[in-house]
C-alpha cells in the first residue's frame, strides 16, 4: 500500500506548476485537521514532489497522507486534482 499511496500523490503533484507546488507546500504547513502537527516548513523548503510525496506519507501515514493531500489540493483550488485522486483511489 505505501508504494501505491505514494505513487498516486506522485501522479498528482506532478500536474502542479512551480507556484502551486509552493502554495501547496505552504497550505501543508499550515494543516491543522490532523492528530499529528504539521510539516515544518524547514522540511517542506527546497522539496520537490517526489519528496513532498515521501514526506507526506512518512509524517502522516499512508492513509491520512492521501487524505491531507485531498484536502490540501482542495485548499489551492485544486478541486479537479483532488478529484482525480480521489476517484483513483476508489478503483
């Protein structure tokens, strides 16, 4: 399951531009509907997506990464990648 969970955030992240990625990264810092505190924006700078994706699934777990990321997605007017997600996750 990690690999899949890791690979559909992957898939997802690589749609983003630069400037999403960042405000991604930055909406992520900022993720406050979890047990766990958020990723430090020290360990958030300089990532790219495929680390973003580890990071994600390594802080959070698989399952509540995708969700974080869903969420995420959805609070940078991502709303059709968050969408894809979720209905690639469903099959």
């Amino acid at each position: 399951m990690a690999v899949t969970c890791n690979f559909w955030i992957l898939k997802i992240l690589e749609n983003l531009t630069k400037e999403d990625l960042k405000l991604f990264h930055f909406y992520l810092n900022e993720y406050n509907k979890s047990k766990h505190k958020p990723i430090s924006q020290s360990k958030l700078e300089g990532k790219d997506r495929t680390d973003t994706a580890k990071l994600l699934t390594e802080h959070y777990g698989n399952q509540e990464a995708l969700q974080v990321t869903v969420q995420t997605l959805k609070a940078i007017n991502q709303h059709n990648l968050a969408c894809q997600l979720e209905q690639n996750l469903s099959k």
